[in-house]
C-alpha cells in the first residue's frame, strides 16, 4: 500500500502540468489502473483549483515581475477565442486534457470571466472522461503503442 502511494505521488504531480503523463506515467510506475484513474483525475484537479482561486493573483504580481509590464496589448490567440465563441467553457474544458494543459486551459478559462464554480465542474467532468479514456487506452493497448524504455 504504501508502495503504491509513494508510485502514485510523480503521476500525481505530472498530471497536473499535462495531462497525458498521468496514464503514462502510471503505466509505466505499474500502478493499479484504478489508481491511475484517480491520481490524474486529482493531479488535473489541484492545478485547476490552485489556477482558478489564485490564477489572478499569479498573473498579476508573479508574471509582471519575471517578464516585465507590457506596453503594447498583444491580440488574443484567435483559434482560442473562435472555441469560446463557439463551445464556451465547455469546449475549453474539453480541449484542456488532449491540446491544453491542465494550467492552461484554467487560465485560458479565468481570463474569459468564466464562474469558478463552472470551471471546476466542466474541468472534472473533462478530467474524468478523458482520463477514462486515455488511461484505458495506454492500459490496454501500452504494451503496441508507447516505446520500450516506458514498458
């Protein structure tokens, strides 16, 4: 048991910055399918959390003093802006495991004004599904797909 635990605790951390190293990562630890099932779940979830109440306070005081204030306002990514036009919070959500991160898709979510109640919920419910299906997939069908230095 604790084992497992002290496998689950990289896959947790990853999954939180992208996605996909949750199943794999799992895979390749040998951890319980179920228990890949909900470290990438909860690794996508803490970041989701974590970006949503200080996602803010983050952008503002952190980014400004790395990179400076910018003077000129750069034009938004307008494939972006077309998913939110079109899907709304539901379509950044469900892009958020496969082409986002789990810290992108947040903040890409926060700047457009979305309720933190509704990014949390459509979050988890993208987590969940996608991580059904990417940890059955690489479970399934690892041992094909991933190369050797993984199995």
């Amino acid at each position: 048991m604790g084992e497992e635990i002290l496998k689950a605790i990289p896959v947790f951390l990853l999954s939180g910055l992208k996605f996909i190293f949750g199943p794999t990562g799992g895979y390749a630890e040998r951890l319980n399918i179920f228990t890949t099932f909900l470290v990438t779940i909860a690794g996508m979830m803490t970041s989701v959390v974590a970006f949503t109440y200080f996602g803010e306070w983050i952008r503002s005081k952190m980014l400004h003093r790395f990179f400076g204030r910018s003077k000129k306002k750069s034009e938004p990514n307008q494939k972006f802006v077309n998913v939110w036009n079109k899907f709304g919070l539901a379509g950044i959500a469900a892009l958020t495991p496969v082409i986002l991160t789990p810290i992108g898709g947040t903040i890409l979510a926060v700047s457009f004004g979305s309720p933190k109640n509704k990014i949390i919920l459509y979050m988890l419910i993208s987590a969940t599904a996608w991580s059904m299906i990417f940890t059955v997939t690489i479970y399934f069908f690892g041992h094909q797909m991933l190369p050797d230095w993984i199995k």
